[in-house]
C-alpha cells in the first residue's frame, strides 16, 4: 500500500537531481546501503530515519528502510534513481532499534539488509501498512460481580442482569459482546448497565488465539518471598533508572521466575514495558501460563509458531506499548518497545540464543546492548549461566545475584557417577541403573532416562562385509529410525528406505550400532509397559497437541517412565521424578569443542533440575567410562559455581574464550579446492594487516561435507576484541571485493562463534 507524506505534494522545489540524499537499507545479500534521492514532489524535512520506502532496486521494486537523510553520495547523482514512495507517516522503527540494527551490523559485520530481515516482522518489510490490530474487547464479569451473584436479594429485580451475569461467570476467558447477544434480549445495553455497576468489565486481548485471561479469577496469591529472593529484588529495584546488568544464578526451581514476575510488576507500575527473552515458547507453554496467571494487563508473544498476521500484530502492539510486556524467542531482542523498562534474558545459557545461520547475532548480547543503549537494566538468568557471563560477573561488569537454595528449603538432588567399565550392559544400561529403575518405579514414583540422540540407532551396518549407513551427501551417519523403517540423515534431512539387505553383499546381517531413544523405549517396553512408558524427542512431538499429551499423561502418572533427549531439559517440571539417569555422557566430556565440557555441565544440570520436589528429592545417576574426568568430579561433589571457575581456569590457560574473541570465516562450494583457495586468499589478504590477531586454518571442517558441500575454516583469534573489529572492518570490506571473483563459494563470517564445526 502507498502512503505518501501528505504535506509532499505542495512543497516543490524537490525536482529530481537536487535534495538531499536518501541512505537506505534495502534487503539484499550486499554488505552496504544504497542512496535514492527523495520521491518526486516530497518534502525531504519530513523525512525521518526508521521509515519505510518503497524503491527500484534491479529491476524489481523493493521495500528498504530510511537510514539517515544525507547530504552527498559517493555516485554521480545523475546516476541515482528516485524512490517511489514513502510507506510511513512516523518511522516505523523506534530509533533504539534502529541503532540497535545498525550496531549489530557493524559488529557482526553482516549484509545491513539481512539484519533488518531477521529483526522486523515480513509483513513490514512487504510493505503492509503498519495499522495497530482491532481487536473487539472482551467482557468479563469482576469480582464484585461475583459477589452479587451470590447474592440472591441483590438481582432478584433484575434477571436480564442475573441471566447475563450468571453467563459470563461460566466464561472464564471472557466473551465478546456478539457472543453475547444471544444471551438476553438487549444484552448491549444490558452489559452497559453491569459495566456502570462495575459488576463486568472490558478488556483488550491481544493475540486472537490467547485471549487474556482474567487475572481476578484464576490468579493465586503471589508468595511470600524468601530472603534471598527479597534481597535480588532490593538490588535490581535499586537501579531501575539505569543500565546495570545482572546475573541472577540460582538452581532450578529457587524461585527465579518468581523475581522476574516481581520486577517486571515494578516496571509496570512505572509504566514501563519489560521484554522477555526465552529460548522456547511453543514447547515450554507453563513460563508463559505463569505471565499470564500474573501479569495484569496484555501480553504480546513472539516466537516462531506464529503467522505472519500475528507475528505482525504482537509486534505493533509492543510498539504502540498496548503490550504491558513482551514473551519472546531470539529476534525479539529486536522488538520495539514503546516505553521500555527492563529486558530479562531468562536461561540466559542456551545456545538457541546465538543464531546458527546467516546474520549470526547473539540475542543474549544484544540485549546487553541493548539496555546500556536504552540505560535499563538487563537480568540475565540461569541455574548454568553461560562461561561468558561468569567471567564478566568474576570480573565485576555484572553484578552476580544468587538464590542459593530451592524454594521450600529441599535439597538439591544428589548426583551419583555411575562407572561404567567392564560392566555388562543391557541396552545401553547398567544393572545398578536397572535395579534403581526398578525400585523407584515400584514405589510408585517417577523415572526420567536422558539420552540425547533420537531415533533408533546412529548407524546400520553390515556385519558380512563392513558397509555402513554413510549419507551419501555428508561425512555423517545416516540414523536408524527403525518406526518408519528409514535412514535419516540428522545433518542434512536426507532419508530412504531401509533394505532388509546390505545394499553392498546383499547379506541379511544388518547390525544397528548404539541407542538411541527410540531402541531404549523398545528394548524397556517388555519389562515396563506397565508402568506407561513416554518417549519425548522431536520424532515423538512432531504432531501437533502430541507433546501436550505426553505432559498430561506423566503428570496424571499415567506415564511413569520418561525417555527423552534435550527436550526434556527445558522449562517442564517433572515433581513426581524421583530417579533421572544420564544413559551417555561420554560424548560430551571429550567433544570436539573446547565448549564440549560446560554444555555437558549444563545439561546435566538443566536435566537433574526437572526432577523432584522438596519432599522427595531424588537422585540423579550419570554413567561414565570416564569417573576420574576432572571437571566432571567437580561438577558434582561442588556443584556449578566450583565447575565454572575451574573451567575458566582452564580457558585462561589455553586462551580460550572468554580470554581471547574470536571470528569464524567459514566458506562452502561443492568443489573443495575452491573453498579452500577463497580461505587461502583471504588469509593472505589478512596477514599484512593482522596485527594482534592469531590466524589459525585454513583447515577443512569437523564434518567436512554437509549436504553434498565442502566446508572449511578459518579461524581468527585475538585477545583484545578491539584489535579483532579494528581488523575485520577492513578485510571484509576486502573480501566482499574478492567474492564478485568467485560465485562459487559460499562464505560467511561468524563473530563470537560459539560453535566450531
Ligand atoms: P525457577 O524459575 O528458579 O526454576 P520458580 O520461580 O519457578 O523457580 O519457583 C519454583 C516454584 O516455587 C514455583 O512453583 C513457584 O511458584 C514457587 N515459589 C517461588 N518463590 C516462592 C516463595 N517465595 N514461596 C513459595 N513458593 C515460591
Ligand atoms: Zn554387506
Ligand atoms: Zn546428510
């Protein structure tokens, strides 16, 4: 839809070839921004970075963003070519997040257009007008209402009233007034009459699928705080008018959430909005069943099960701040807020945070950014913070805040290493495993075994002749999935059949090699079925409502023992769990990845934390081959804080993370050699100016060939992140000159990597 500034059309003098110079990012794989000069007859003084304008671009138009009206261009302006139109009579962007885009472009060094694509909802950048939802309101009846209700006298005269009334307590989301007309005879006016008696009420739902719930029926009493609790609460209350970032680090279930409910009431009562960022919503519905129970007033949620009408909605309804607070997933670090008053970064740990794919950015510093741009508070939370943010409360640029214990004053689970050397195994489970499973089990309780590898078996192979289920597009395994007999590839999604024979000698001896969740779930069926078995990974939860099922059966205890890979770690609560076995930890004690070892620690810890209640605490069993692992042994007997300070010892040491930055060119092409020489090409550009920086590479990928393309490496070190940015402005700049050579290779850089391969 066009929208032209009204005042343009009679202001001339703004004939094309004079006036100021337009800087726009239009969404493009190109590094810069590209200069229009202004519509033809528009006012260029109403002209406001954050707009939207509509502008040829090849030979397509396209939707870019006003960046800043400038004075000249670096092109001959006979050369430039006019922009359409402008979609905005206000910018569209909040100028934070438009510094906020342009910030993490520059420090990401990414394409500027595919920055503004993954921060804004696609409708925006289609240009669709940016009109605030209307949304018909929801009555619902108040508590006073409630009260004459029960009081027979009170309505006795008045039963159109009473037959309405009596409706809308039975609804308990609320009811729109069209549902209400069939109700009672007038019921228009009938409501009006309620309303003047404040026995109902109007409110605004925000998104159409989750209308909000009344707080004054369904909410509990928040609880009293504990003094720790109390105590993170004075602090960060303190410094609401400022930014100051915190690490609230405290074990699952010592009330953490709890405090982001109280901070954010605070915020509200400011009239400030709080942004929350989680790393799922669709699979951890209860964070959100709790803002909801709690928080007064409209919540916009934004992950990506949305549409792209909803997406766009919760959106303009965080900028028009009618959203009190905002839920969301990664790219909401990018949202806008209209009055913002605090970001919360909760499991501020998870990898899902840092995007894995084209603009690399990392939502958890971002929004540190973020804040110190805006001078708000950030909370960054976890019962595992991340190294990083360790090494910054350590070096007193957080400030750490602990909630030591669990709410209830239970203990923390007890946590057992299982050695599992020359043990006979059954099923990738140890006999003293077993025996414990059984035990709990008969008393009733709950067993959750974590094993996080989906699927049957991670490879098939022939015993006759050796063949093995090798993707024929990856250096990876082709995985077992014996339900839908099929060999899926987990690397690049590619599966076929499975034959009965091998596909080399035609022997029948096909042999699966390992577990996985799927081989655990049969190989248990014969001796647990009846205890209700339910198996938790992304092949069991693919269907729709299929999760939420699985959660009402374990809670029910129709379903007593759980198996399930890193699905299971996040946000549910397990409280009838009183026995969690770790089924394989070797694999992440020795990774590839100097990280290897804080990821396991983090998982056994998220796992260990669903389970149990104050009462019954439980025990969590990990089986090793590997007892004696250091890091492993201080995790246990000394809990995280100890692991985390021994395992930054050990990066100091190696100049690893934190203590060096890094950056991560990677480069792909179906022939390797060109991935390879585009590496070796950009190295050579780098060496004369790579002063402070240590080049490690080129060298081929861990998993070399992905999806039928060679992969490579180099890595670049430094330890100061100045002399690193100092370094990438200027060889980027390089190599996007050097790519216009050669279109067959992919690249991509990855500023603060937190994956290698
Ligand atoms: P976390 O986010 O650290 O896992 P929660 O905030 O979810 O912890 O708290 C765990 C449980 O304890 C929740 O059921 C919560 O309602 C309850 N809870 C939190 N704080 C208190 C408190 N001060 N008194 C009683 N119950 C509390
Ligand atoms: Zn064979
Ligand atoms: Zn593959």
């Amino acid at each position: 839809m066009k929208v032209c500034v009204p005042a343009c059309s009679v202001v001339d003098g703004c004939a094309a070839g004079s006036g100021p110079i337009l800087r726009i990012a239009v969404p493009s794989p190109l590094y810069k921004t590209f200069d229009y000069l202004p519509p033809l007859g528009c006012d260029p003084t109403l002209l406001q970075p954050g707009m939207r304008v509509r502008v040829p671009f090849g030979r397509q138009n396209r939707v870019g963003f006003l960046i800043e009206v400038g004075g000249e261009s670096e092109i001959n302006p006979a050369a430039l070519r006019q922009a359409l139109a402008i979609l905005d009579y206000d910018p569209i962007l909040p100028v934070d997040v438009l510094a906020l885009i342009q910030w993490a472009q520059r420090y990401y060094h990414h394409p500027l257009g595919e920055v503004f694509a993954t921060a804004l909802p696609v409708l925006l950048r289609q240009g669709e007008p940016a009109l605030l939802p209307t949304l018909s309101p929801l009555w619902r009846i108040t508590s006073a209402g409630q009260s004459a209700l029960t009081d027979t006298a009170t309505l006795r005269r008045a039963p159109t009233q009473r037959l309405l009334l009596d409706h809308l307590a039975s609804c308990s989301g609320g009811a729109e007034s069209e549902d209400l007309r069939p109700v009672v005879r007038n019921s228009a006016a009938t409501l009006r009459a309620l309303r003047d008696k404040g026995w109902v009420e109007a409110v605004t739902p925000v998104d159409p699928a989750h209308p909000v719930v009344s707080s004054a029926l369904v909410s509990l009493p928040p609880p009293v705080l504990n003094p720790a609790q109390a105590e993170v609460i004075t602090t960060v209350s303190a410094a609401l008018d400022r930014f100051q970032v915190f690490l609230l680090e405290g074990v699952t279930g010592s009330g953490k959430t709890e405090v982001y409910l109280r901070l954010i009431e605070a915020v509200l009562a400011r009239g400030r909005q709080a942004l929350v960022l989680t790393p799922e919503i669709g699979l951890t519905p209860q964070l959100l069943a709790r803002f909801r129970e709690r928080l007064p007033g409209p919540l916009a949620v934004l992950h990506s099960g949305l549409n792209d009408r909803e997406r766009l909605n919760a959106w303009l309804l965080a900028r028009a701040g009618t959203a009190k607070v905002v839920l969301g997933t990664r790219s909401a670090v990018f949202a806008p807020l209209r009055a913002p008053g605090i970001l919360i970064v909760d499991e501020e740990h998870d990898a899902s945070f840092k995007q894995q794919q084209g603009f690399r950015y990392h939502a958890r510093d971002l929004a540190v950014i973020r804040g110190h741009q805006l001078g708000i508070p950030v909370v960054l939370g976890s019962a595992t913070p991340a190294l990083e943010s360790v090494q910054n409360a350590h070096s007193d640029r957080y400030q750490l805040l602990r909630l030591p214990d669990r709410v209830g004053g239970g203990a923390e689970p007890p946590i057992l290493i299982l050695d599992v050397r020359r043990q006979p195994m059954t099923e990738g489970l140890s006999q003293p495993l077993l025996e414990r499973m059984r035990s709990h089990l008969a008393r009733d309780e709950q067993v959750l075994l974590f094993l996080n590898r989906r699927g049957f078996a991670p490879v098939l192979f022939c015993h006759e002749c050796g063949w093995m289920s090798q993707c024929p597009h990856c250096d990876a395994r082709m995985t077992l999935h014996l339900r839908q007999r099929r060999l899926v590839c987990h690397h690049c999604g590619d599966s076929r059949p499975v034959d009965r024979t091998c596909p080399i000698c035609g022997s029948v001896d096909l042999r699966a090699v390992g577990h996985g969740t799927e081989r655990l779930e049969t190989a248990l069926h014969q001796e647990f079925s009846s205890v209700g078995i339910a198996r938790i990974d992304r092949d069991s939860t693919r269907r729709r409502g299929s999760l939420e099922t699985l959660l009402a059966d374990i809670h029910h205890g129709d379903r007593r023992l759980l198996i399930g890979t890193q699905i299971l770690a996040k946000g549910h609560h397990f409280p009838k769990v009183t026995l969690v076995g770790i089924v394989d930890v070797d694999q992440g004690l020795y990774g590839v990845d100097f990280r290897s070892s804080e990821r396991m620690a983090q998982l056994i810890l998220q796992v260990a934390g669903r389970a149990g209640r104050a009462e019954k605490p439980g025990i969590v069993v990990i089986q090793t081959h590997h007892p004696d692992h250091p890091l492993l042994r201080i995790l246990v007997s000394e809990g995280y804080p100890a692991f985390a300070t021994a395992a930054l010892a050990e990066r100091r040491a190696a100049l690893f993370p934190p203590f060096a930055h890094q950056a991560l060119l990677r480069a792909e092409a179906v022939d390797p050699e060109r991935a390879m020489g585009f590496l070796h090409t950009a190295r050579r550009l780098a060496e004369p100016m790579a002063e402070g920086l240590e080049l490690l590479g080129p060298a081929p990928a861990p998993m070399e060939r992905r999806a039928g393309r060679y992969r490579a490496h180099l890595l670049l070190q430094a330890a100061r992140r100045q002399d690193l940015h100092r370094f990438l402005n200027r060889w980027i700049a390089q190599l996007w000159a050097q790519q216009v050579t050669d279109r067959t290779v992919r690249w991509s850089l990855d500023v603060d990597p937190i994956e290698l391969y």
